[in-house]
C-alpha cells in the first residue's frame, strides 16, 4: 500500500511538470495576444449632454446634423479602434422607431488653417459599418439613456505625431418606413480643447463649443515597420507607411500629381501589386515603391457640338492605349477626327498610344437629308434676342414654322447672356425660352414631309425638391394636329453642372410627318416648360425611290414599276390610294432634284 501511495504519488508529480513543460512550450510556440492600449481619450461628461451627428437616407433632410472633432498624438501611432458613447436626443430608438441602422465612421485633415477639418475635400478614410458597432446602453441622465460603441478599423490608420486630425462619427437613421427625423447624438466628452465643428444640411459650418466623447485605440502587439516612396519623389504623395501590429492589414495608396500616372508597386524591385491602394497582412518589415511615369490628358469634343457625342476622354499614362469612339445624333454622320484642326482618322473607334495632352474632336455633318434649325442661322438672318414666337426660318430649302399649338403659349429667342440660366454647352448662343412660367408648348410646321426629328431641351424644374426630372415629349403629325399621331418619343434630362436637367429627343418614324408639337409630358409635379434648341429635321426624298442616294432615272423607272401596278409602295402621299395624285407628288419632287 505504502509503495503504491509513493509510485501514485510520483507518478501524479511527473504528470504535473509535463503539464507544466507543455504549458511553457506552448508560451514560447505561440506568441501572446495582443491588448488594446489608449492611444487618445476624451471620456464622456458625467453631466451628459449630446451633439446631434445624423443624417435621413438616402438623400438626407434639411437640418440633418454632422459633427467632427480633433485630436492630435504625441507621437506616431497605429489606431486600431475607435470607441465612442451616443444617445438618441428625443428617445426614438427606445420606442424602437428609428434606431441606428449603421454608421459612418471617418478621419479628416486639417484645412490650411488648421483649425478646421478640410471639408472641401476628402476624408483620409472612411468606412461604412453595415451595423449598430455594439450599441450597448450604460446610463441614463436626464431622462436620455447613454449607449457605448466601437468599431475595429479594417486596416490600422497612422496618425502622424504632432498632426491635428477629425474623427467624424455619422448615424444613418429613420429609414425601414419611418419617418422620424434623425436624432442620434455623439455624447458630450471632456479633455479636449473645448470645441467641435458642425455642419447643418441647408445651413453653415461653424465651429461650436463642448467636446465630443471618443477613444481612439492602439494594439500593444509587436510591430513591424512599413516603409513606402514615390518614384520619381515628386511624383505623387504616398500614404499608409508606419508601424502595423503584426498580422494587421496594412493599407498603402498612392496618388500621382498633376502630370503623372501610377503603374505599381515593386519591393526589391519586384512587382507587387498594379493597384494604387495596396492591402496586405503585415508579418515582416517592408520597403515598398510606388512607381509612375508621365501621364496625358485627352479630352473628347464634338463638332458641331449637337452633331453627336465622343467618348474616351481620360488621363492615360505614357504609352498606354487610347481609344475614342464617336457616336452620332439621328441626322447627322460621323466624318472624322481632327487634333488642333488638323484630320488624325477617319476611323471610329479611333485608338492611339498616349504621347502627349491633346485634344480630340469629332467631327459630325448633317447626312444628306437633314436641317439644323438653332435660331443662330438661316434666312432671314439671325434672329434678335427676344423674337417672339410666331416665326418662320428657311435652311438649305427646308421651312419651318414656330408657333403656338394652343393659341396662349409664346416662346422668344434668348441668350445665355440675358437669363440666369447655366445651360448646356450645346445651347450655343441663342435658344427658344418660355414667355411665362405657365404652361408652354410649341409646334412646329415645315415645309417638307420629315422621317426623323431631335432636338436638345432643358427642362424648367421647379419643383426641384422632388428630385423627378420631368420627361419632355415630341408628338408627330401628318399635315394636321386633328390627325392621329405619326409617332411619339420621349426622353428625361440630367442634371450635369447647369441649372436644371438637360437632354436630347429623338423621333424616327417609317410614316412621314411634317408637324411636330413639344411638350412637358404630364408629370405629378406640375413642371410645364422648357428650353429649346438644335432641332434637327430628316425629310423625305421622294424622288430617290430606289434608295440609293441619287435622283436619276432608276427612281423613275422603280416608281413606275410599282405605280402600274397598284403597289401599296407608290402611295407616296400616305393617303390610302395610289393614283393620279401621287404621280404628281412624284414628279414635283423629281424636277426639284428631290
């Protein structure tokens, strides 16, 4: 009994320093996890009180409430976490009416004059949380319950020793049906300087008293050292280099100055990555290179600027591909391109290596068939500003007639020059402006039967709060608006730098039409003008039966062909007969040449 009590006993002792070995081999096989440190603090007031920093999706409400703070760190550090303490203002979320759905959470520079975050351009990060970062409630003062929140930053952000920097923390809230305004706050902190910056939506910036509670954290990890230049130096400004914890992500990005193009990152001169912002799991020091090289500006224009589009226009690095592609307007083709006046191709697309800042332009002109009508041209000459509707103008042998469909609506000839509209490019000059902030509509009479028709309009929105631009809608006749309609398009503007929507109908139609009438179609929020100008007709070639481009015997002899024998195909005059009256329609328009 006594040597088994001794055997178990030492057996029991040899089981315990194995357990001990195996516990001191694991310590030195894997490394110690890691801790957050503070890294910058500024605790919540235990008086309370909160800074409104919320915002309605997805367009926002006026009065909606964005705050930012600073900090700035005594010496270089990763942050790795930020916490913060927030209250719902008027107690929504505790009604379970409008929580918290997610957050934005960002870190801003300094303006030049470093005391004011620089809101005029972009945040150095920012991150969508997609949801509530552990809102957890911790007290209630004042009748306003208290929440605490952290967010773990997806790849660690150095914060630059000395530098000032603004922590915005943003609530996205009162959407899923409800439509509370938003009123999530950041709670009132201490120890910082005493102020914070605001934003109002429909309102200023401006600077305000109190501090905001946050925590900004560090890992006290080991860390490895990421270095990371510019080549050339001048080049483009790199960020991300510093200290990462080991196994973050660290997140480098270079941007190239005017001038310059990226190409990628090399570490001992070896490719690494082609993208500008370059992530990876930090294990090891590093030295990384951001490589560039001379880049081009390529612009793309049309000529005439209404003839068609061109795309293709970038900053291409040096020797890259460039291709431009034209595309024309109905009525009009496309002819070429042309640098500083002078034809490069014909080709379309049209692709060339980058070699140096050159601007590339299009050039459209009307196919046989067509008239551009831009009250800057034709006979009589151009017309006055304020020229007021009634009115004809005849181009290339084509009338047209502008007037009234109604009896009450007017337009007249305007310029950009004599109305506080900023109006598209295309609406050089002079352009057709609405008489009245009533309804206006416009018809168009012309001289010719027409297969085609588009225009470039702008239109009047004045109820721009409803965020609907209003579709403007072309209606073509055949000799009489009693008649039913030939066809109908439409088309809704964009808003693109100007002072309201601006776009391009275009109507083809296998039947012809010589009438066309211009409306605001009907729309719930009573917008009833617009703006117009460029209206490209495409007439009929009566003459050219056989399609071929030419008015010559052949026409005369296809039109004969089918004429003898009934053919539905010669009822040219679209009457439901084919006689005598469309020999004549005929041979008026073959002795015309068309």
């Amino acid at each position: 009994m006594v040597r088994e009590r001794i055997v178990g006993g030492v057996m029991r002792q040899a089981c315990s320093w194995l357990i001990c070995a195996l516990v001191l081999l694991m310590g030195v096989l894997l490394p110690a996890r890691a801790h957050a440190a503070v890294a910058y603090t500024q605790p919540p007031d235990t008086a309370g009180g909160q800074y409104k920093s919320s915002w309605y999706p997805p367009d926002g409400l006026d009065g909606d409430e964005y705050v930012w703070d600073n900090f700035t760190l005594a010496s270089s550090t990763a942050i790795t976490e930020i916490r913060w303490r927030g209250a719902y203002a008027y107690g929504l979320a505790d009604n379970i009416e409008a929580p918290v759905i997610e957050f934005k959470v960002s870190i801003w520079p300094s303006n030049s004059s470093g005391f004011e975050p620089n809101v005029a351009g972009q945040p150095l990060v920012k991150y969508w949380t997609g949801n509530r970062c552990g809102e957890t409630p911790v007290v209630t003062i004042g009748g306003i319950k208290h929440y605490d929140y952290s967010f773990t930053l997806p790849s660690p952000f150095q914060a630059t020793g000395g530098v000032k920097y603004w922590v915005q923390i943003e609530a996205s809230q009162g959407i899923n049906g409800w439509n509370w305004p938003p009123d999530w706050s950041i709670s009132k902190g201490t120890g910082g300087n005493g102020a914070h910056f605001r934003k109002v939506t429909g309102g200023n910036y401006n600077s305000i008293s109190g501090d905001c509670a946050f925590t900004l954290m560090s890992s006290d990890a080991a860390t490895y050292h990421i270095a990371a230049s510019a080549s050339p130096a001048n080049a483009g400004v790199i960020q991300g280099a510093g200290d990462y914890p080991a196994n973050t992500t660290a997140t480098l990005t270079a941007t190239a100055n005017t001038g310059w193009g990226f190409i990628n990152w090399t570490e001992n001169s070896q490719q690494v990555s082609t993208n500008w912002r370059y992530s990876f799991t930090v294990t090891r020091d590093r030295t990384l290179v951001a490589n560039f090289v001379p880049a081009y500006t390529i612009t793309t224009d049309s000529y005439p600027l209404y003839g068609g589009t061109a795309t293709g226009a970038g900053i291409y690095n040096q020797g890259s591909s460039v291709t431009v592609t034209a595309t024309p307007r109905l009525g009009f083709e496309f002819v070429g391109w042309t640098v500083w006046g002078n034809l490069v191709s014909t080709a379309n697309p049209y692709t060339f290596n980058a070699a140096s800042s050159i601007p590339v332009v299009a050039q459209f002109a009307n196919v046989m068939k067509s008239v551009t009508f831009d009250t800057d041209s034709g006979s009589p000459p151009p017309m006055a500003t304020m020229t007021a509707t009634p009115f004809s103008t005849t181009k290339d042998g084509l009338t047209a007639s502008y007037h009234s469909p109604d009896g009450m609506s007017s337009f007249s000839v305007q310029s950009q020059g004599t109305i506080l509209w900023i109006v598209q490019h295309h609406m050089e000059n002079q352009f057709l402006y609405p008489s009245s902030v009533f309804r206006n509509d416009l018809q168009m009479d012309f001289s010719r039967r027409l297969s085609g028709v588009s225009l470039d309009f702008a239109t009047v929105e004045m109820e721009s709060w409803a965020d609907v631009e209003s579709p403007l809608q072309v209606t073509a006749y055949l000799d009489s608006t009693n008649n039913p309609p030939v066809a109908v398009a439409q088309s809704r503007g964009t808003y693109g730098g100007t002072t309201y929507p601006e776009g391009v109908v275009e109507l083809s139609s296998a039947s012809p039409f010589n009438i066309i009438v211009i409306t605001v179609a009907a729309n719930p929020y009573g917008t009833n003008n617009f703006l117009l100008d460029n209206v490209t007709a495409i007439y009929m070639c009566l003459a050219d039966f056989d399609g071929d481009g030419f008015v010559n015997g052949n026409d005369y002899d296809a039109f004969a062909e089918v004429f003898d024998i009934a053919d539905p195909a010669a009822d040219i005059n679209s009457d439901g007969f084919v006689n005598g009256d469309d020999y004549d329609v005929f041979a008026e328009a073959f002795d015309a040449g068309c």
